[in-house]
C-alpha cells in the first residue's frame, strides 16, 4: 500500500506538533510513503517565505529525503480531467494543487494522508487517513 502524504501532514511534523504522525511515519518502510511533487513545490515555497529560509529549506530536504516524488503519469493525467470535471458538474470544485495530490494518489491506489478530508473527501474513489488524529 502507498501512502501519499499531503502538506499539512508535512508542516505539523516539521513543527514538531504531530508526535503521533511520527510514529506512523515509522511504521511504513520509507518506499510506501510517496509525496506528491504539488506538495513538494508547498513545502519549499514556505521554506523560501519564511523568515528563516535557508535554515527551513534545508529541514524540508531533510524530511523529504527518504520519499519517493510522485509525479503525475498519462493515468494520473486521466483522473485529473475525471475528478476535475465531476467536481465542476456538481458546482463545487477543490484548489489545482489539491485536484494534482487527488488525482496521483486515486490513480496509484493509494492513501491520501490529510488532514484536509473536507475537501479531500469531494474526491470519489479517494481512500483518506489523518495521522493527525490522536
């Protein structure tokens, strides 16, 4: 099983706030933890804005390191334009960012860890988990 990690997820780990996102980190060999490049872009571009940038940026390498980059393939492509255009049928959609995370991790078969199920959970077929829950 694949694990795709969002942002949020990320950022309370960095702060040191997720202890219990940590350990399930730990029970995944660092191959079924993927990161969406959308997330990625996230992580670093508020390493760039923060106040301390060069010291951010390199705590996001340091946590990323282990992961796999998943970019999107013709079939994350194709969930894309399906899960974009459900969305924009009923009226209510999700930001690009979030469309790119649902659609690599629907297409993989994977889980998207979030704690953003709100507006992940627009997304059918999408399989959520929060680490963040105690």
């Amino acid at each position: 099983m694949a694990y795709f990690i969002d942002t949020n997820i990320f950022v309370a780990c960095l702060r040191s706030r997720a202890p219990q996102a940590r350990a399930r980190f730990l029970e995944h060999a660092p191959w079924e933890i993927r990161v969406p490049f959308q997330v990625v872009a996230e992580l670093k571009l508020g390493a760039a804005k923060s106040a301390r940038p060069v010291h951010h940026a390199h705590e996001v390498s340091l946590i990323l390191s282990p992961f796999v980059i998943a970019w999107p393939d013709p079939e994350a492509v194709d969930h894309y334009v399906d899960i974009r255009a459900s969305l924009e049928k009923t009226g209510i959609s999700i930001s690009q960012p979030d469309l790119w995370i649902a659609a690599i991790a629907r297409a993989a078969g994977g889980v998207l860890v979030t704690q953003n199920r709100g507006e992940f959970a627009r997304v059918s077929g999408l399989a959520l988990e929060n680490w963040l829950d105690a």
